[in-house]
C-alpha cells in the first residue's frame, strides 16, 4: 500500500525544527575552534577570552565521532571547548542563538562574557546573546563538562573506559544544530501546540508580551483555511483553546496534518510570525487496551536506539527518512525510542509517516541526590520540548530500574517515581505515562516486560500463569527468580500490558564481532522461524495491548537487529511484514 503523506508548510529543508519555523534563521553548524581542556584549566587561563587555537571540528558531531573530523573514540576528556564567530548585521534587533543539545554541562560565553550554564545532554536551550552582542563579528565560547560519573543523566553511554554489553561510546559536547534567529524585542518566547481529536481543540500553550495579540491560523493539508481566532496576551505562560469542528484524525493509518501559523502583533503591527503543524489525535485507556481515537489499537513496535557508526547520535535527514522508511517496510507501527531522546526532525518524519513513537527519558545507571535533582529539572524539559508531537502516544520515564536500582527496597525511590507520574501525567494531554519500562512499575499506565526467551514454550512456562496471576492481583514474577511486574506495594488495575522488548536475534556469523541474545541462528529461515515462534505466543496472549522488537538495527558490539548498522538488510523485510501481518 502506498501511504500518502501530508508535508507541511512548517518543513524548509535545511532547517531544523518544523514545529517552530522563521524565517530570519542562520545554521551555526559547520566548522568551529575546539580544543580539549585535559587539566580542566580552561577557566584559570580564560579561554573565554584567549582561546587556544588549533584543532578544528565539524559541529554537530561529538568529538568521538568520524563524523566530527577528529574521530577519537577512545579518549576520554571531561572538559572540552568550543568557538566560532558570528555575525550580527542588525544591533538594533533581538539575537536568539538555539543549541538542539549539548552533551552534557554547557557554559556559554559572548565576546567573553559570560551568559548562562545549562545541565543536561538531549534537552533544547536557548540563549539571548543581544546584551553582550555587537553590531559585526563576535564570538560564541562553549565550555562543556562530560563525566563518566555513573549517576549522570548519559542514556547508553558508558561509563567505563570501554564499551561493555550494551553501552557504547560517549558522546561529548555538541551533538545537535545549532542556530540564531533574529528577531523584534517582543516575541513569542517559547509555545507549544494539543490537538484533540476527541474535544475538537486546538490548545495553545503561549509565552509572549503582555499586551500584545496573538493570531492563530489553521488550515488543512491542502491548504485550504480550516478556523481562524485572536487572544490577547496578558504575559508569562498563557494557554488559549481553540474549538475546531469536522477535522481529521491523526493516526497510523492516516498521517494527518494540519498546519498551524502563529503571528503576534503589537499595536495592530506584525512582531513575530512562526509556522508550525498538529494532528489531531485522542490516546485512551479502557480494558487494558490502548485506544487511538476511539479505536483499539494493536502497537506492533520496534526497538530503536538512534546510532549510526560515523554519526553516532546525530544522523542526517536522510538517515532519519530511511530508518522510518524501513519500519514501515518491515510492518512495524511504531518504535520505543530507547534511551535517547531524537530531534525535532526524527520527530516530525515519525508524524509525517504515521509511526507512534514512545518517547523515553534517558537514565541514570546509579541512585543519588545530585541525580534526584536533576531527573525532576530534565525530565518535563524533555517531555515539554516535544509535546507538540502527535506521533508520541506514551512517555517512558525510567527503563529496567537503571538509576533506580533499590526501587524494590527502598520506599524513598519508590515515591519519587509515583511522584514523577504524578508530575508528568497531567502534562501530557492524555498519553499514557509508563514508570518503570521492564519490571517493578509503581504508577503506570501500561504495565510492561522485557525477557529474551527464545521458544515459545520458554515464554509459555514462564508467562502464561504469570500474565494471569499479575491481572488477578498478584505480584508475579517476569523474569524467574529475579524481577516482579511491581514494586512495593503496587499491583494491577486495570492497566494495559504490554511485552515492551523480546527477540534480540543475532546471526551466528556475528558472533566474533559481537553479541546478541540467547543462541545465534545460522540462516533468514532460522531467524524467521525464531521469532515467528516469539510472535505466536505473543499473539496468543489476548491480554496484551502489543509488543516491541528488539531491535531495528545492529549498534555498535550488539548485532541483534534485522539491518546491519549501515541499514543493510539482513533478513528480507518482506518476510517480516508477514509474521507481523499475523494479528
């Protein structure tokens, strides 16, 4: 079937987020000054203002990266440094630089002024550089501190001097785009969009000048104008409703999407104009079963973790194009985001061809107060940034108990989870909110499993009685004599289930190179007969609202994909469509 898909008029090639498109943009990518800060004497000698000339590096590439021109995978560095010049052609104007992310504790410095310092590696800032900014050329200072500290915020990067099971190579600094819009001193400062299907609105959730207007048009894909409405502002955050009759849904099947433009005027004058899109979709809850608009939706997933071998975390739009591409191709309607968190622009294809999207916060790997601190200051940075995104159905605040590790002993971390759901869920506009992805949930909407059995009589023995016994009350085990579905006191009611990673096939020709789960298979047909087993048991469990693969590709010493890490086939997708064709 050949899917037709609804760009928007948000999306200019070239720039990076098509939530929140203006014109008067320039990249800031390319070629910068960088320099590694070894004894961590950046600050005594003031490269702020003296920066040690030399080594040059291609941004947005971690320095690790092939990608970035220097490619040292190998060294481990805390403190690293950025510069580059910039130019502002006009002074009278507001100069906003936006970094996509940066990896991990970033200070930055105008003309060697000092601004701001940012924690957190995959989350968007900002910085207005007006104040310390001159009318010609000035310069942007980075200064970035990336530890191998266990209870840092780091996803799957290790924290040992060498890549080990599922953990691969850091990666260090600058790791998505990085640009500068120039803009009227009143401006909309930051907004985001929910369409619901179900209500028939539009919610717009507004930062701009008290006293200004704020106009708000939508149209349909074509074009065509859908409604039209204005608000006053009345300054900070504001939220606006928009009651919009007869529209499309979102979903799967029918990748709708409708676009939004958002113009501000002050004194009847036009400041600021920014073009964005939504779609219009309903998640709900009802039996233990997930419901997209209105419908029960089987969530056939794919385990995705976002690496490329030259790029590592930060592919290109081709790249990002055809790893949606190719989970379509192999039957998947949709992927678990595993541990990292993609741009605005994996995002946006994910909408763009109808692929639902579990977005993940990425973990911790130890439990401290410095960690507790900084999971409630990232995690609803994370989650507000792409909220606008219809494609993103449930949020995933921790996997497997990593950065939680005592939440079965210790009632302190098990309320600061409670009180995380409790934090995000009204934030969410209705997705669902998993705690715990794996085993040990406490408040959650799905309850999930993660186990790599590789029969069907294996996973039958195991999970059978268990998938029973959870729904009967019980706290029963997932993974024999080691894991529970619950934490403490917690147990079922009434939540979806969900067998949220599984497979993990490697061929046996990779063993040498790396590793996969359980015994290798030695053919396609081996592969096929492995999994297709995996999938009768799951298909026959009428409990469960859906499963997630592991894994889309091979990354890095894990060869457990269906395609290689260069994307090349390794089992025929056609196959694979028909085994998930089965339910």
């Amino acid at each position: 079937m050949t899917r037709k898909l609804y760009p928007t008029k948000s999306y200019h090639k070239g720039h990076p987020d098509p939530t929140r498109y203006r014109k008067n943009y320039e990249l800031l990518n390319g070629e910068w000054d960088f320099a590694f800060d070894e004894n961590d004497e950046g600050l005594l000698r003031h490269y702020e203002k003296d920066f040690p000339r030399g080594m040059k590096i291609t941004v947005p590439y971690p320095y690790q990266s092939e990608a970035s021109g220097i490619n040292l995978p190998g060294k481990q560095c805390d403190v690293i440094w950025y510069e580059r010049e910039f130019y502002i052609g006009s002074p009278d104007k507001t100069h906003i630089i936006t970094f996509g992310a940066v990896d991990y504790k970033t200070t930055v410095f105008i003309n060697g002024k000092y601004i701001l310092t940012h924690e957190g590696g995959y989350d968007r800032f900002s910085v207005d550089v007006t104040p310390y900014a001159v009318e010609g050329e000035n310069r942007i200072t980075l200064r970035v501190e990336d530890t191998m500290e266990i209870d840092q915020i780091r996803g799957k990067q290790r924290w040992r001097k060498d890549s080990f099971t599922c953990f691969y190579t850091e990666t260090s600094g600058i790791v998505r785009d990085i640009y500068i819009e120039e803009l009227e001193s009143r401006h909309i400062e930051d907004f985001s969009l929910s369409a619901d299907y179900e209500k028939k609105t539009l919610i717009l959730r507004v930062s701009a000048p008290a006293g200004a207007t704020l106009a708000v048009r939508l149209s349909d894909a074509e074009g065509k104008p859908v409604t039209e409405q204005s608000f006053s502002v009345h300054g900070g955050g504001e939220e606006f409703v928009m009651p919009v009759d007869g529209v499309t849904p979102w979903s799967h099947e029918n990748p709708y999407l409708y676009n939004v433009e958002l113009s501000l005027l002050d004194g009847g004058r036009e400041v600021d104009n920014i073009l964005s899109y939504c779609g219009f979709t309903t998640v709900a809850l009802s039996g233990g079963r997930v419901f997209v608009n209105g419908e029960d939706t089987y969530l056939k997933f794919v385990l995705n973790q976002g690496y490329w071998a030259d790029k590592f975390t930060t592919p290109t739009e081709e790249e990002i194009i055809k790893d949606a591409e190719l989970t379509l191709a192999c039957g998947f309607n949709g992927a678990r985001m595993h541990e990292h968190v993609p741009s605005p622009l994996n995002f946006y294809y994910m909408d763009l061809y109808g692929l639902y999207a579990w977005q993940e916060c990425p973990s911790a790997h130890a439990y401290s107060y410095k960690v507790y601190k900084q999971y409630f200051r990232q995690f609803p940075r994370l989650i507000r940034e792409h909220i606008s995104h219809p494609c993103i159905i449930a949020y995933v605040l921790w996997n497997e108990s990593w950065g939680i590790n005592d939440i079965v002993e210790s009632a302190e971390v098990r309320k600061m989870t409670a009180d995380m759901y409790a934090l995000v869920k009204p934030m969410v506009n209705g997705r669902l909110v998993i705690s715990n992805d794996g085993w040990e949930h406490t408040m959650s909407d799905v309850i999930t499993f993660h186990h790599y059995a590789e029969t069907y009589e294996e996973l039958h023995s195991l999970y059978d009685g268990n998938i029973k016994g959870l729904m009967a009350g019980e706290n029963t085990e997932c993974v024999r004599g080691l894991k529970n579905f619950f934490a403490g006191e917690y147990r079922y009611t009434g939540q979806a289930i969900m067998f949220s990673e599984f497979a993990g096939i490697a061929f046996a020709r990779d063993d040498k190179s790396g590793w996969g789960y359980g015994k290798s298979v030695g053919t396609q047909q081996d592969f096929l007969k492995k999994y297709g087993e995996m999938l009768d048991f799951i298909y026959e469990q009428k409990a469960l609202c859906g499963f997630c693969m592991t894994q889309l590709t091979d990354v890095f010493q894990e060869k457990n994909g269906i395609f290689t890490m260069d994307r090349q086939e390794k089992v025929p997708v056609g196959e694979i469509k028909k085994l998930h064709e089965g339910r």
